[in-house]
C-alpha cells in the first residue's frame, strides 16, 4: 500500500501497473475538495496524450494498481 497524503498529492507524478491504451505516467494536475477543505478527487493527466480521468485520491494507495514516481 503506498503511503500519500491528500495535502502533498498535487503535482505528483505515477507510474500505471497496468496501462491501458499505452498510457504509464501519470501527474496530479487538479484536487477537487468537498464543502469542508477535504480532497475527494483528483484530476490525474496522461503525460503522452494529457487524457484527464477524475478518481477517487485514495485509489492511488492501491499499490497493485499505481506506483509512485515515474518507474
């Protein structure tokens, strides 16, 4: 399980498992928060294509599924 923070998650950089459509890194260009300051969402971007998938933040402490950094 990787261990993140939602406060130090904008502009981080992941690496897919398991990448779909040739897309393996990703960054965290946007978080989205709900009514009390409390990120919900982000905004995650291909850095080949700049696709942009909004996910739940705590998905990327699936360690099965997301690597932290570029690998």
């Amino acid at each position: 399980m990787n261990k993140i923070s939602s406060k130090k998650l904008l502009n981080t950089k992941w690496t897919a498992v398991t990448p779909s459509s040739k897309e393996r890194h990703f960054l965290i260009t946007k978080l989205v928060f709900n009514e009390n300051d409390i990120v919900t969402h982000c905004l995650i971007e291909a850095v080949i294509s700049n696709q942009t998938e909004l996910i739940n933040w705590r998905e990327l402490k699936e360690s099965k599924r997301w690597l932290q950094g570029w690998k």
